[in-house]
C-alpha cells in the first residue's frame, strides 16, 4: 500500500495532475492579485498550491485504490449439498474452472485432511456445481447441514497421492 501511494505520488500522472494544478492557479492569480505588493500573499499563495497538489494527488491515488480488483480466494466452502447427486454447491470463484479437479478438505483438530476428491461439474452464472468423485470415508456420512458444511474447504488443489489412489480405485473396478 505504501509503494502504491508513492508510486501515486512520483507518477507521470501525479506530476501531471501537479502541473495542471500549478497551471490553474497561476492564471486565477494573475488575473485577480498584484503578487508583487506583498509577500504574505505569496506565502498563501504556495501554502494553497502545496495543499493543492497533495490533495488532488491523494484523490487519484484513492480513485486507482478503488478500482484495483482484489484476487479471489484460493478456496471457498459449500454451500449447499445435493445429495441425489452428490453435489456440492459453492459460489463462484474464477479460480475453479471447468473440469478441474478438486480437493475438498475437512478442517479436524485444526488440521485439512482430504474428504472428497471432486470436479467441477457446471459452473453458473452465481454458483459452481461441484461433482463428489472419490470419498476418502474421513466422514461416516457426506456433510449435509450448514454448520457441517462450514468444516469442508474446497480448493483447486489434489495432492498427488490422491489422484493416484483414484487411478487404483478406477482400474480395479474395471
């Protein structure tokens, strides 16, 4: 946050913004107040000027801060759970996108374990379908209510030893 404010600050854009300003009041001066007759005016006139520049500089770094998006979280938690189809519901997140593959993590002892290994089934214009592909049994039954559900986390991230147990799991069924 400081080096944006100083990057602000010693900007093209905020030496702009100074100039401009510097310009304007120069041209009000001129026309209205004989700077030469005295010295105090000349002293209000650079306090004004200084003041000036700061403000409007600080405006446009406020303005930049503003529109700068701010990343969306590598994880959400479910919302809601379909059980016919073994589905959970989670708000949309631009790091999930379609057909990824999914861990979703239960929070024990303060500690993630991998629950579930999930993909992404649709993604909505509000919502994401999450598919349950594999269950690693860490519950006895899929959580359904919401103060379970805010145990799990969901996150685009499968350790490895996962996706190889569902490869064994897959080719001995078949």
């Amino acid at each position: 946050m400081k080096e944006k404010i100083l990057s602000g600050f010693f900007s093209i854009s905020g030496l702009s913004v100074a100039i401009g300003f510097i310009g304007f009041l120069s041209g009000i001066v001129t026309m209205f107040v004989n700077v030469g007759d005295q010295i105090s005016v000349k002293w209000l006139l650079f306090t004004l000027t200084s003041s000036g520049i700061i403000i409007l500089t600080l405006i446009k770094i406020t303005y930049d801060l503003s529109n700068e998006k701010t990343p969306p979280p590598p994880y959400e938690s479910p919302i809601k759970f379909i059980s016919e189809e073994k589905i959970f519901i989670i708000r949309r997140n631009e790091n999930f996108i379609n057909n990824i593959v999914l861990g979703c993590y239960a929070q024990i002892d303060e500690i993630d374990r991998l629950a579930y290994l999930a993909v992404v089934h649709l993604i909505q214009e509000k919502i994401i379908q999450v598919r349950i592909v594999a269950n690693f049994e860490i519950f006895e039954k899929i959580p359904t209510t919401q103060e379970e559900l805010k145990n799990l986390v969901i996150r685009p991230v499968v350790p490895f030893t996962a996706i190889n147990q569902l490869n064994s799991l897959e080719n001995g069924n078949v």
